[in-house]
C-alpha cells in the first residue's frame, strides 16, 4: 500500500487542457473501516500497486474522462462536493499529486512510477504458483469459508487435539521420527505442503469475499523462508472480507490439522502427527503481529490502518523531537486508533532491535556452529552415497540448503540497508552543493521526475 507523496511540478499547462488516466489505473471507492479521521479512497495502478489518496484528489480523478478540461473537471468537482476548486487547483493536484504517482497525467506518464518496498519485507522472492492456477484452485476452496465449513472445521480440531491429548502418541512419533532420516524429510515435506494449503486459505478468502488473488510465491523473511500470496485485490473489500482473507491461513492450518490426525489413525505414519504439533506451533507464530506475517495485517484491518510499519519512522521523530511534515501523519488517525498504533509501535520497535541486536552479536557463534554443522551434514552425504542409503543422503543434502538459507537472506537484508543507507548518503550531498552548481546540475531535468523502484 502506498501514500500519495510530493514531489517536482511539471511545466504549467492552461486551463483548457485536458488530463487523462495512465492506462490500467483503477478508481476502487472508499477503504472501508480506515481508522482515519477522514475517509481515505483507493486506487489500482496497472502494475497492481494500490494507492490511499484524500477525497478531493480521488473525486478529481473521478472526474477525469479523457475528454473534460481542467476548467470543467473543477466545475464538476465543486458540484459534486461542495468544494471551492478552480482549474489552476486541478492543475495542482494533477500534476503535483497525480502525476508523480503514475495515476494521471497532464504530459507523458512516469516511466517508473514509485512503489512500496518495505525494509522488512521479502526478499530474493519467487513464484510457485501463477495467478492463474492460484485462482482456479481458489474458487474450489472457496465454499471451505461457509459458515457451516467453519463450524465443522473448528469442531474436527477440537477434537483431534483431544485425541493426541488423551492417546498420547505424540511423544512417541516424535522420537520415531527423529532417529529416521526418510521421517524427517517426509515431516519436512509435509509442512511444505501445510504451508502452501496455507497460502490457498488466503486466497479462497479473497474468493470467496469477492476479490481476486493473484500468484503463491516463496521468498527469504529476514533470515527465514516464507511463503506469500499476492491478495493485494482484497484491498477493495470490507473491513470483514479483509478480515477473512487474513485469516484464511490460519483456517486452512484448522482444516489441515483433523485431516493429518485422521490420517495418522490411519496408517499410524508418526510424521502426520509430528506435522500436526508443528502445525499448531506455526499458527501461533503467524498470528503475532510483529513482523509481515498473518498478526500483523489482521490488526492493520482491525484498526483500519492498511500499513502499520509506515508510522515507526514518523512516531519515532516525535520521539526525539524532530517536528516534520511526515511525522505528524498521526493526526490523521482517529483518537483510539492513534493509541493502539502508539502502543503497536512502542512494541514492535524495541523486540526488533533487541532482536536484531542479538542477531548481531551472536553472528560469530552463529557461524563457528554453522560450519560445524554443515561438515556433519556433508558427511551425512557423503555416507548415505557410499552405504547406499540414499535417505541419509538425502536428509544430509535439504539440511545444507536449510543451514544456508537464513545466510543467504541475512545477505539480502544487509544489502537492502546499505542500499538505503547509500542513496541517503547520496541525497545529502546532493543537497550540500553550492547553490549555483546544484541548479546547474537540476535545470536539465524538466521532465516530471522519476523515483527509482
């Protein structure tokens, strides 16, 4: 999600020009349930990018058709809303506010309009499953979110968690599956395909609210691999359709655990059972709204704010004083909303730098254990290949690529902050120039002015 930002005016037109929507954006009506104190409205940019913008510029895009004049869209705009714009006002709005947002244009569009990338957000990200077949699967699964589903679904995990209580099995399948290399990798499989059911929960909500998903795809979450479903459409829904589809994972994980228990009771395989202790773990987990994971968006939707991570840096200006345009975005929050992102801040904020400081140092034990463990795991390969046991080898050979992934995405999440860190840098000193070099330097560029994605 992404707020609409200032930036350079392109060369004045008159009032008799005549504005157009860039090709693929899409007018969507007001965010439903926002938790600001004035309705926010959305718009869809063709390359999927949703944009929070104000009424006034949302009723401004409204009233461009293709054929209408700054003169008449302002004349629209005043009858429609009451308020008093002239041309020159749209022009503003178009080109100042529109424009650089790649929504409408006065001149040529953007060629790279800017877009939301978080720093704790995936990286070195992939598609599983296209959008295509993602959408196909999700109206099969859709009926899964009927109430009736729902109930029946929540009655066959209370009742499987009793039964692995009162059996007792639990501990002895998870010792049988330990001390077998073919059981572990077949637990390790069958969280895989937890995970991705997972995932077709968020999509089948998004069906079934009535929005449409696009792509399931695999990425590195900081230094852990996460599975992800585009459901950027369910921004069009209501507070409860929104809901829903944030909450379709962790149905799915209901759904999945019954099924695993039956399954278990059938063959007596102790990995169902171990997937099943796994799967309640990883269900909790989803549901602290720490980092992007499934907590995190249901109380972004509980409260109305789309993305909570956008108030850390402004709330944390406050902090130390430093009165900014950008910091007091707050305002805009209705009262309670404001004290419950306060407090998510004021949470969230010391847990990551406890933690990422940990991360850091601890790194040289990390690694010294790293090592270690991937020479055993080299021999677990080099030993199965050798006595013909082509479990152990196989169990030797996922456990590397396991051990090597969280270095890979603490890789990606160092590059991305020294990425930032370097075009600030870069930004300061163009700011530092004398100011006769630094117009020497900006006159050329009187084309609207481009934000690196």
């Amino acid at each position: 999600m992404t707020e609409v930002t200032e930036a350079a005016p392109v060369e004045s037109t008159d009032e008799h020009a005549v504005p157009r929507l860039i090709e693929g954006v899409s007018l969507c009506g007001e965010y439903e349930g926002g938790g600001y104190q004035e309705p926010r409205y959305l718009v869809s940019r063709g390359d999927g990018q949703m944009i929070l913008v104000s009424e006034m510029l949302y009723r401004v895009a409204e009233s461009i058709d293709g054929e209408r004049t700054l003169a008449e869209i302002a004349e629209d705009v005043r009858q429609n809303t009451g308020a008093d714009v002239s041309a020159p006002g749209v022009e503003y709005l178009v080109n100042e506010k529109l424009h650089p947002m790649a929504i409408a244009t006065l001149s040529e569009p953007v060629q790279d309009p800017p877009r939301s990338k978080p720093l704790l957000s995936l990286a070195m990200h992939g598609v599983l499953m296209p959008a295509k077949l993602v959408r196909r699967l999700a109206a099969v699964l859709a009926p899964l979110h009927s109430p009736v589903a729902v109930a029946l679904a929540l009655c066959g995990l209370v009742t499987a968690d009793a039964w692995i209580v009162a059996s007792g099995h639990l501990d002895q399948a998870i010792q049988h599956s330990v001390g077998d290399p073919a059981q572990v990798l077949a637990v390790i499989g069958l969280m895989q395909v937890m995970l991705i059911f997972h995932e077709l929960g968020h999509a089948s909500g998004c069906r079934y609210s009535g929005a449409q998903p696009g792509a399931i795809g695999v990425g590195m979450l900081l230094v852990v691999p996460a599975f992800y479903t585009n459901v950027t459409d369910a921004y069009r829904l209501n507070r409860k359709g929104r809901l829903r589809t944030d909450l379709g994972g962790v149905y799915f994980t209901v759904i999945f655990i019954p099924v695993a228990t039956m399954l278990y009771g059938l063959t007596g395989y102790p990995p169902f059972l171990v997937c099943v202790a796994l799967s309640h773990l990883n269900a909790l987990q989803q549901l602290l709204p720490l980092l992007r994971l499934d907590g995190y968006y249901i109380l972004g939707d509980l409260v109305g704010v789309p993305n909570l991570f956008a108030y850390v840096r402004p709330y944390l200006n406050r902090l130390m004083g430093k009165h900014t345009l950008q910091g007091r975005s707050h305002v805009h929050l209705r009262p309670k909303v404001r004290l419950i992102v306060t407090v998510w801040v004021a949470t969230v904020v010391p847990v990551l730098v406890l933690a990422l400081g940990s991360l850091l140092f601890r790194m040289p034990l990390y690694m010294s254990n790293a090592f270690t463990q991937g020479g055993k795991y080299w021999a677990y390969v080099v030993h199965g290949v050798g006595h013909g046991s082509p479990g152990l080898a196989a169990l030797g050979l996922v456990s590397m690529i396991i051990l090597l992934l969280p270095w890979l995405g603490a890789a990606a999440f160092l590059t991305r902050i020294s990425q930032r860190i370097s075009r600030k840098v870069a930004a300061k000193r163009r700011t530092r120039l004398p100011r006769g070099r630094h117009r020497q330097a900006r006159a050329p560029r009187r084309r609207p002015r481009v934000t690196a994605s």
